[in-house]
C-alpha cells in the first residue's frame, strides 16, 4: 500500500523534522533554478517541479527523512530534448519517466541494487558531485570580477558563519549567504546577473497541464528514448540516496516502494509544468542532519519551497546567481565522497579502477546511467577474474596401469575454461586418463565444451578417458535460483563431494 | 529452543506495575512449575533526531563526520538505557527471590512487540502490565502497545492492572464463540486454576441460549479435577454486566478469548476486549 505509514513516520519528530524541512528548502532552490537553466527551460519549472516531488514523495515514498525534487542529475539528460523539441516534449517525457519507474517498481527492479558495487556507487557519487560543479562553471565564465568576489564571500559565510557563536548553528548559513549578498549586490547596485534574468518565476501555485504533444508513435520515439535513462539516473539516484539515508539514521526502507513513489511524483510533477527529478544525495544529508527524519521534513520543504518562491517572487527575483552558484558549489563540496580519495591507496586497485572508470564515463557523457553500466561491467569482469584464480588441477601417474589420474579442484567456468583445458599434458603417451571432477565445479555451458575437449583430445592421442565424479561436479550448472536459504541443498551443490 | 521448557515471561519496563506484574508472574510460574523469565526492552526511537544542527551546510567529509556524530550519541544514550534497564531488571529480580524463585532476565532492543514475537516460541504465558511507563499513573489509559501485542502474540497474555492478590476466585466470560470455546478447555486443562472456584458467566438476552451454552461449558469444566464452577447467567451490554459482576462477587482474575475479530470490524463496532481492558479492575487473562 503506497499510501501507508506508520503514526510516527509523520508525527514522531515534528519539532525537529519542520526545522530541518525549512533549512533543506533553502537548498533546493538553488539546484531547481541553476538546473532549469541548464536544462534550458524557465526556472518555474525546476521549481514547481521540486514542490511537486518533494511532496508526493513524502506522501508515498519508501525512505521517510529522504529529500527527492528537481535535480542536476537529470536535469543534464534533457537538454538536447528541450533544445530540438521543447517544454512540452520534456513535460511528456517526465510522465512516461513517471511511468517507467513505477512499473520497475511493480516489477521489483530495487532489488537489481544488489549487482551495484561499493566503489560504482562511490563513482557515481563522485561523478555527480563534479557534474554539479561543472554545471556552475557557466556563470563563472565570462563575468566581471564582481561574481567571483561574489561567490567568493558566499563560500566564505557558508562555511565560517557557523562558527558564530550561538547564532551560527541556529540560522541556516546558506540563508546567510542569499540573504547577505543579495542585500549587497542591491545596495552596491552592481551589474551582476541576478535569477530574474534567468526566466520566469512562479507567479501563482502551480495548475493542472497536460503536455500539448500529439499522442502518436513518433511522439513515443521522441520521448522513450529520453525518458529510459532518466527513469534509469532517478532510481538509481534516488536508491542510492536511500541506502545513504539508511546508514546514517540505523533504520531501512522500502526500495522497492521508493521506485514507485518517484514514479508517481514524477507523473505528478509533469501534470503540474515541471520537469523529472529524483533524491538528492546532498540535501537528504543537510536534512539528517539538521535533524530531520520523518516524511513531515520532505513535505515541509516543498511546501515551504513553494510558499516563498511564490510569494517572495519579487527577492527572488532580486538575488545574484553568484550567491546560488556559492550554495551549489557547497551542494558539490558536500555530495562528494571525501572517504574515497583517502582511502585510494588503501582499496585494491580493481576497486579503485571501477570507481575512477564511472566517474570519468560520467564526466565524458553527463549521463550517470552510463557510469553505473561501465561501473557494474567491469566490477562483474573482475570478479569473474578473481573467481577463476579459484581453479587448480592437480595428477599423479599410475606406472602399472600407465595411467595418469588429474584432479580438478574449484571454479570452472567461462573465464577459467581456457586455463583449464591448459593444464592438461596431451603430449604424455599413456594409456589411460582418468579425471576426478568430484572437487570441481562446473559452472556454465563453456565449463562442459572445455571439458568435451580435453576428453576429445585425449582419445586422440590414443588413450581410454575416464571421467569421475562428473554429475557433482556439473550440479552447478542447473540456473537454480532460490537455494541460498536452504542449508542442505547449499551442501549438495557445493560441499565437500 | 525447542527443547527448552516454556517459560512465563514477564515484561516490565519499570513503571509503577511493574512490581504487581513480578507477582503474578512468579504466582503463575509456581503453580504450573515452569521456569520465569524477565524480559525488559530498549526502545531506540529511530523516529527521533538526536541532532539539531541548523547550520544548514555541507562540506568535505560532512557525511562521515555526521555518521560517526550520530552513532556516538546513540552510543552514549543507549548504553544508559541498558543500564537502566539492568537496574529495573536486577531489582525486579531481588523482588522476586523472596519467593524463593529464581527468575532469568533477558535484555531485548527494539520496541515490545518485536521482542515478544522474536521470543514467543519459547513462552508459556506472557505477563505484562496494563499501562507502560508512558501512561505511568493514569487511570482510565491504557498502555500505546497493548493492543498491538495482545494482536500479534498467540499465547495467552495476563494483563496486570492493579497490585497483587492470591487469586481465588476466577471469572471465565462466555459467550461459546470458538475462542470462548478455547478458553474453557485451557482452564480445563491447565493446572493453573487447580483449587480455583471457577464463575462461568455467560452474557445473553436470550435465556434458552444463554441455558445450553452454559451447560456444555459447565459439564467441560467439571470433567477437570478440583474446580468448582458456578455458572450465572447475565443480560444486558456484555462489558457492564461483567464488571459489575466481578465486583459483586470479588472475582480476582478474568480468563476471556481476545481480539477474535479484524481491526477493521473492531474500527468500526468498537472491540469488546479494549472496553473490557479500560473497564475491569482486576486483571484479566486472554487467550488467544
């Protein structure tokens, strides 16, 4: 039931989830507009859109605490799709995203989180932290020294303001930042760009629309081929977010849940103008910790989000990107995962390989769905190469029989298949081979030819083969899923025959 | 576990009951002789922030330093709730030996009903009191988790609600439903309720019912040994009369089936057993 929770997932920590839903509003705008801009689009979308997901996630979600809206990750994957087609074409594509995640989550694809690594969701959180910095490069190019003073003090009141005494950890610094240079960039009356050049704002609460796209095939083509990867990006984003929010606060949630719950936000989301998002991996943390950690604190912040960027239009108007490029370098800063760099001598090099692999196929692409593929192919290539270090055959020569016994102990597969076949000495003349597979597994189709070869091979040469213990050794071959909870079958397949 | 003897466990978090909830279980633990177990509980509140930081920013490391932030603190609050619990545990304990018994205690994280479910195969009756420490002292609440529990147990379950008295006169409340059925035939057959007089009391407008259902009850209940059941009919709303009749008769314990209908029907007609659990002034014992 998606409309299901529990009393005090809403009510368990109201004092302490509105504070922390008002603060983590504060820095959702920033990502809504600067996104919406590099989407291409005017920043009401991003902003109705981040209202909009923000509280139907909070409503339906599997991660309570979590904090989902407009985000860069997928804001990145729509700008050729607004710039060929439109924003009624983005519109349409968010409700087939909407609908894509929801069936994913029907059909319970939460679960292929499993094949996603450490180090590939380290990648990916790297890639995301460096894809936000570089989308604020734009407004750092080409401007006059103002901005970067400008940014330069919001840094600055971000990160020394809390060391204020007693109004540091009370007022949320990066309100200090807006606040701040917003009040200075109006005084000094400088010629920076401000959101109001950005595009429109949102002037009234957000209406019903449904996209003005023909509802043909060609439509569909447009569409589909955009709407895959962001459903893909969101769910992976949003899992990820999720596991994070999981660790920090010592509860779990339901992921399978939280794929529907980002499908049905972001359907919502394409009804009401905006664009898709997902979680966000640096707001859910700014929001733990401020101390939110039930559904109250998501739904606090997108409502609190609408009321004062539709009520307080003509500030918002009023304040300089720099200040938004300051909190969302912070959002950067803050996303990315310090651990990783100082532990890189420390993990082993494969692991260090896929993490640095995702980033830079993220980094080259803007798309992190491709990251997490590369990541997850190479962490499962090398894995299959460990594994099949796992193989050895072992002989011994019987003189009286003139025959030569092999014994084959550990993994047999795809990859060790080769090496298998190799260990075997055909140019021995003997009249007999025996091999004792009673210690081996075979694993897949390539394990069974590579085994028809040697035999082949041997017959050739002249000699009686023989083959011990062959039904154990291939009882592993059988794609049998759902014996990991039962001990004995366990046993059978891999213990000690 | 499965060889081991079941046990009567008995759940006390400290609150003013928790003394009268030792005795009954040390009562019960001595007249069917299975061993006493006590069971306190930690709840962690996950729902609640230990943090409130609204300075609002993220910077290298914030992640892990919030993490290694949170899990110290939890650390530090935890390990004083489980000495507290010691504490209750250990001084229930001493309440106990008085009795010459000689209780085991166990110390369980997470909120009741997990921990009885996770124990309940090794339980013979559950103890526990009517209010918690939440609602320490309130006389017309009852404890948050109550229900919950009596739901999700399938054990029968005293109810503790006042201080201890030697039960003598017991009260079975029926109305030959299959789980009024059940409780006739565990007090049939339990040694608990040896040398009790038994009042069989059926709740019934229509007299000739009320007249055949009590016989069969009667007739299950003499076949067991040194009971002596006197059944009385009564009409009227089923939780009045039997309040009024426990006091009349200074019954000291109730044995009744629970919650045999879903939430749902109880949402909406209101469940006997809860009225049952705000009205009655001595405990009640039910059989699931």
């Amino acid at each position: 039931m998606l409309l299901l929770s529990k009393k005090q997932d809403w009510l368990g920590n109201i004092r302490g989830d509105v504070l922390a839903g008002t603060v983590v509003a504060l820095a959702l705008i920033p990502e809504a507009i600067a996104f919406s801009i590099i989407a291409g689009v005017d920043p009401k979308v991003g902003l109705y859109a981040s209202f909009c997901i923000a509280f139907i996630t909070a409503i339906v979600g599997g991660r309570p605490g979590m904090i989902s809206a407009a985000t860069g990750a997928m804001a990145l994957l729509m700008v050729t799709l607004v710039k060929d087609h439109g924003l009624q074409y983005l519109l349409a594509a968010t409700l087939l995203t909407g609908l894509l995640q929801i069936i994913s989550g029907y059909l319970k694809l939460g679960s292929l989180m499993s094949f996603v690594s450490r180090s590939v969701v380290t990648g990916f959180v790297n890639a995301l932290a460096i894809l936000i910095f570089m989308a604020q490069l734009p407004e750092l190019t080409d401007v006059t020294w103002h901005v970067y003073a400008m940014t330069a003090a919001g840094l600055g009141f971000i990160y020394l303001f809390p060391y204020v005494p007693f109004i540091g950890k009370v007022l949320p610094s990066p309100l200090v930042c807006i606040v701040v240079l917003t009040g200075a960039c109006m005084y000094l009356q400088l010629d920076i760009r401000t959101v109001g050049d950005m595009g429109d704002l949102p002037d009234t609460l957000p209406i019903f629309l449904w996209p003005e796209v023909p509802l043909t095939w060609e439509t569909l083509q447009i569409i589909l081929p955009y709407s895959v990867p962001l459903a893909v990006v969101g769910l992976l984003e949003s899992l990820m977010t999720a596991t994070i929010v999981d660790d920090l606060t010592d509860t779990t949630s339901d992921k399978n849940r939280e794929c529907k719950g980002q499908g049905l936000a972001n359907i919502g989301a394409g009804l009401l103008g905006g664009m898709a998002g997902c979680a966000m991996i640096g707001q859910s943390i700014i929001n733990v910790k401020s101390g939110g950690r039930g559904r109250l604190s998501t739904m606090v912040a997108g409502v609190f989000l609408l009321i004062m960027v539709v009520f307080l239009d003509q500030w918002i108007k009023q304040i300089p990107m720099a200040a938004l490029v300051a909190v969302m370098i912070m959002v950067s800063i803050g996303t990315f995962s310090w651990e990783s760099v100082i532990h890189l001598k420390q993990h082993p090099l494969s692991a260090n390989i896929i993490m640095l692999a995702t980033v830079i196929t993220v980094v080259w692409t803007h798309n992190l769905a491709l990251g997490v593929f590369v990541g997850v192919l190479l962490a499962a290539l090398f894995f299959a190469n460990k594994i099949s270090h796992f193989m050895y055959v072992g002989s011994v020569l019987d003189d009286i029989t003139d025959t030569r016994i092999y014994h084959v102990h550990g993994q047999v597969f795809f990859n060790s298949s080769d090496r298998f076949v190799s260990n075997f000495d055909f140019k021995e003349a003997v009249s007999k081979v025996t091999i004792d597979l009673t210690h081996a597994h075979f694993w897949d189709i390539s394990a069974v030819s590579a085994l028809d070869k040697v035999v082949i091979k041997f017959r050739r040469e002249g000699a009686e083969v023989e083959l011990i213990g062959q039904n154990e050794a291939s009882s592993t071959i059988i794609d049998r899923f759902g014996i990991h909870d039962n001990p004995e079958e366990i046993e059978k397949v891999m213990g000690g025959h | 576990m499965t060889t081991q003897q079941a046990q009567v466990l008995a759940c006390i978090d400290g609150s003013a009951l928790t003394e009268s909830v030792c005795d009954y279980a040390s009562w019960i633990s001595k007249k069917v002789d299975a061993p006493l177990k006590l069971l306190h509980t930690i709840n962690h509140h996950h729902e609640t922030s230990v943090t409130s930081d609204f300075s609002g920013n993220i910077g290298l490391g914030t992640q892990e330093h919030l993490l290694e932030e949170i899990t110290n603190l939890e650390q530090q609050q935890n390990k004083l709730k489980m000495q507290q619990g010691k504490l209750i545990l250990q001084a229930a304990t001493e309440h106990i030996e008085k009795n010459d018994l000689f209780p085991t205690s166990t110390q369980r994280h997470g909120d009741l009903i997990e921990a009885v479910i996770d124990l309940e195969d090794s339980v013979r009756v559950l103890v526990l009191g009517l209010r918690g420490q939440v609602h320490d002292n309130q006389e017309n609440k009852i404890g948050a988790k109550l229900e919950a529990v009596i739901r999700s147990v399938h054990r029968p379950i005293l109810i503790v609600n006042d201080n201890f008295t030697q039960p003598e006169r017991i009260m079975i409340a029926y109305d030959g439903s299959v789980a009024a059925d059940k409780a006739v035939d565990m007090v049939a057959s339990s040694p608990l309720y040896k040398g009790l007089s038994c009042h069989l009391v059926c709740v019934n407008n229509n007299e000739s019912t009320a007249d055949k259902l009590l016989n069969q009850a009667t007739k299950k209940l003499q076949s067991a040994e040194n009971i002596e059941v006197i059944p009385a009919k009564l009409r009227g709303k089923a939780d009045q009369e039997l309040c009024a009749y426990q006091e009349k008769n200074n019954i000291d314990l109730t044995v009744m089936g629970a919650f045999s209908h879903t939430r749902l029907h109880d949402m909406l007609l209101g469940s006997f057993t809860h009225k049952m659990l705000v009205n009655t002034k001595k405990p009640l014992l039910l059989l699931r």
